[in-house]
C-alpha cells in the first residue's frame, strides 16, 4: 500500500512493493549479463580507431570517463537534494535524525566528488589515474559506511531529539564529519604513490572495497535495525532498506570488476546512485507525511473550533434562558411570599392572646422563615442580573468607595477595619464593585469570633491586574470547604445561628470572573481567612 493510499498516517516503513522493486532493480543488471548485456565503456587506449576524426577518437576513447563522471556526479547530486530536504525537515520538526543523516550522506557525496573531480583532473592530484581511481573509490566507500555508523552512533547516544541545542549539536557534528572528508581527500590529492587496489587474476579483485562491504553488512544487520527501533520512520526505515544496494555495490566491485569502467565498474556506480536515492525517497516520503499530518490537524482543529463555537453560542443561550427564568420566577415568587408574610403578621397580631409559648415561638420561626425567604429570592435576583444588565463602566475610587462601603456595613467598636495599602482608581461597574466589598467586609465582620476583630483591606498591582485582598482574623475556614464557599446557597453555618442566604460569595464570584478576574480563598483554621481577587488593570477585557 502506498502512501498516498494507507488508511492512516501513521507510517514508519517504505511500502513493501517499493522495497521488491528496489530488489528487482539490484538484480536485474546481473540476470541482464548472463542474457549477454554488457554495461561496459572501457576502451583500449593503444589500438587505433579508424574512419574516425581525431576529436570523435578522443571522445570515444574517453566515453567510460564520461559515463564515471556522470554516474558519480548523479549521486552527489541525490546526496546534495537529500541534506537541502533534511534541513528543511528539520526546519519543520526539530528531529536531529535528518540532519544529521544527511550532513552524513552530503559529506560522502563530497567524496564522491572529489573522486571524480580527481579522477577527470578537474582539480589536482598527483597519483595515476590507475591507482588514484579505485583507491579513492575504495576509500569514499569505506567512509560512506562508517560515516554512517557515526551519526546513527551520535542520534542512538543523544536521546533528547527536540533539545534547546539541537542546532548546535548538527553545526558540531557537521564541522567534524566536514573535517574527515577534507583529511581524507588532501591526503589522496597529495599522495604521489597510492597502493594498488586491482588484482584482475585473484577471486577478489579489488581486496579494498571488501572491508566497506563487510561494514555494510554488520550496519544492514545489526546497527540501523537498532536506530530504527529507537527512532521509527520512514527515513530511518530507508537508511536500512539502502543497505541492499550498498551491499550489491560492493559485491560488484570487489568480486568483478578487474579494469576501469569495466561491466561490473558500472553497475557498481549505477546501483550506488540507488543506494543514494532511497534515503532521499524515505525523507521525501517523511516530508510528505509530515505535511499531511500538519494539514489533518489543521482540519481538525478547525472541526473541533467550528463545534466549539456552536457549543459556546449554545451555552450562552441556555445560560441567558436560566437567568431570565431565575429573574421571572424570584420576581414572581414575591407576590405570594409577601402574602404569606402579611398573613403571618395579622395572625400573630389578631391571636396573640391565644396562642401558648409553644405557639408564639412557632409563629416567630414562621415569621423568620418568611424574612429568609425573601432574602433568598432578593439574593437569586441579584445573582440573575450580574451579566446580564450591563452598567457602564466608570472611573472607580477605591480609596474613597471603601470607607463609604464601612460606614454603610456599621461593624461594632471592638471590630477595626483597616485599609493598609494605597487603593487605586479602577475601571469598572460601581454597583457591582460596591457589592463585592460589601459582600467580602461584611462576611468578615458577621462572622468574627475574636474579642477584638481585625479587618485589612489592601492592593497591590501584578503585572496587568490589580490583586485586592480582605483579610480578617476570624474563625478561619477549613481548606476542605475552600470551594464551597462560593457556591450559590452554600453556608457553613446553620442558618438558624447566623442570618445568611449563602449567596453573597457567589455573587461576588460572578461579578469578578465576569470582569475578567479571579478570587480565591488563604486561611487557617483559627487563624483568620484572606479572600484574593483581581481586577485587569484596563477593566474587563
């Protein structure tokens, strides 16, 4: 299966018809030999050449050279797109694999290179071509194999693929891998004596390429499997997968090649060129992949946007409908409880002379029943409002509305409440920024419990937003009711013990979240409690 046909995305090997092609293709220049097909372009130098001009003699003569030249040149090539496209990947993804890989593989095409700019006498050298050729040959290959080796060793040591110095880490391992290539080719470029590397009599003809050949071999079969567990996909799988015409390569050329650009000379450097491109089809499968994956997600992302913004027009219209009704029905329920409590008060004021102790402390619970329930319906009108009737936005005092807020709460003379930060102008709401401290300095002073109550109001100013705390030492509140405090009719208290509806925190909750803001509860069991909230330092956003 391809890729453009799997099911999925998620795809760490080259399909298996790629990899019987890649096969196919490392065999079929042997079966095409023993069929008679001979890929050779050596020339016998000496002989003449007749009922030719001396130019087209010199081209013929020179026609193995030129199919070297462009053989070799075609995989420096690959090797040159293969590092441009790792660098691109890496760009994308910020795995070390590609780059690292491909720097590997460009330097080995700058061997390769070199070899052949050697060799055609494009830059200079001072070795026979006899010995320079298939010496430094040998060498590019036994380089290509353990420069490999070398950066899938570094990615297998070096675990964290995404690290904050990965680019550094491929700019060093570069500099290096850039400095053996340049070491090797001055060497071969200023030896005058190269040994000799073709021994046409012997059963291995070219000793030299055996050792890459085994290099391979022990990479094919133990190293790239290990790399590719570690690090899955489809471009580590076709490092491994190139293994197979590395290895065809060397067969060639140590077990058949006995002369320059002989038959299996050929085939060598066509089926190296292969070897060059399935690293370079594996990235670009990677690559493909990889923008496929960005551009699923995008679809998703945007499916997943699209529903949220229809959950979210959906959940503002039912949260608008349960406030109208809250609103409708406090609003209605106040007809009938003021009847209750008109009833209520004729009653005990008609049969007071008839009612016993027992009767009169019930009528007075009734009664008290009565005044709760209107405040809860008071304290349900009042939380329905908070968003959804805007007041305009003003210049705020603190400084000054916070002293109007204690004169209007009256606390005994034994409570003291204190402003012990400069307070700032705000933009806001006034109503609702008066009932969050109402609500904050009034629970403070109704619940203190100390002889001599203390109560801190201050702000400071963090980042975008003003930080106002009340703080107070009352009786503290467990960390385990820190949440429940701010739920809607959630009172900690008996509310037979203290005249509470359970609605103020919560409305003060609503008021400051609706501003953009935050609050939150510190406090200490026996120790006090400090309410925290924010106000953005522009207003609500």
């Amino acid at each position: 299966m391809s890729l453009a046909q799997s099911p999925t995305l998620n795809i760490t090997k080259i399909p298996k018809k790629w990899v019987i092609a890649l096969i196919v293709i490392c065999i079929l220049p042997y079966l095409l030999n023993v069929f008679g097909v001979d890929f050779s372009t050596s020339k016998n130098l000496s002989a003449p050449i007749e009922n030719v001009s001396e130019i087209d003699g010199m081209f013929y003569k020179l026609s193995g050279a030129f199919s070297h030249t462009l053989l070799e040149w075609s995989a420096f090539c690959t090797a040159l797109f293969t590092v441009i496209l790792a660098f691109v990947h890496f760009g994308i993804k910020k795995d070390l694999t590609t780059p690292i890989i491909g720097m590997a593989l460009f330097f080995a095409g700058c061997m390769d290179a070199f070899h052949t700019l050697a060799a055609d006498r494009l830059i200079e050298a001072v070795a026979d071509n006899r010995n320079l050729i298939p010496f430094t040959w040998a060498i590019c290959r036994l380089f290509n194999a353990l420069i490999m080796i070398a950066g899938v060793g570094l990615l297998l040591m070096n675990r964290n693929e995404r690290s904050s110095g990965s680019t550094k880490f491929v700019i060093g391992v570069s500099v290096g891998f850039g400095f053996a290539a340049y070491s090797i080719i001055n060497y071969c470029a200023t030896s005058e004596l190269l040994p000799q590397t073709m021994f046409p009599e012997s059963i291995i003809t070219r000793p030299f390429d055996v050792l890459p050949l085994i290099v391979f071999i022990i990479a094919g079969l133990f190293i790239y499997p290990r790399f590719y567990r570690a690090r899955p996909s489809l471009f580590s799988h076709a490092m491994l997968v190139s293994v197979i015409p590395q290895i065809a390569t060397q067969l060639h050329m140590s077990f058949g090649s006995v002369a320059l650009f002989d038959n299996h000379f050929n085939i060598a450097h066509f089926l190296k060129i292969i070897a060059y491109i399935v690293p370079f089809l594996g990235l670009l499968l990677d690559y493909v992949r990889t923008y496929r994956e960005e551009e699923i997600t995008i679809k998703q992302l945007k499916t997943t946007q699209h529903a949220l913004v229809e959950q979210t027009q959906l959940l503002v219209h039912k949260n608008k409908e349960l406030n109208d009704f809250a609103y409708i029905v406090s609003h209605d329920l106040k007809a009938p409880l003021r009847a209750i409590g008109s009833l209520a008060d004729w009653i005990a004021s008609d049969y007071a002379d008839k009612f016993d102790a027992d009767g009169k402390e019930q009528m007075g619970l009734l009664k008290g029943r009565v005044v709760r329930m209107h405040n809860l319906i008071e304290g349900i009108l009042q939380y329905s409002r908070i968003g959804r009737i805007n007041e305009a936005k003003q210049k705020v005092d603190t400084a000054k509305l916070v002293p109007e807020v204690v004169d209007s709460i009256a606390p005994p003379e034994e409570i003291s409440i204190t402003v012990v930060d400069k307070l700032p102008e705000i933009t806001f709401e006034k109503t609702r920024i008066i009932q969050v401290f109402q609500n904050l300095i009034g629970n403070a002073v109704k619940y203190m419990d100390k002889d001599i109550g203390v109560v801190k109001v201050g702000c400071k100013f963090e980042e975008d937003y003003w930080k106002f705390h009340v703080a107070d030492n009352g009786p503290g509140i467990d960390e385990k009711y820190h949440a429940k405090v701010f739920q809607i009719f959630q009172t900690l208290n008996p509310r037979d013990e203290v005249e509470s509806t359970g609605v103020g925190l919560s409305v003060v909750k609503k008021i400051v979240e609706t501003s953009g803001g935050q609050i939150w509860i510190e406090s200490e069991v026996g120790a006090g409690s400090t309410f925290y909230f924010t106000i953005p330092h522009k207003g609500r956003e």
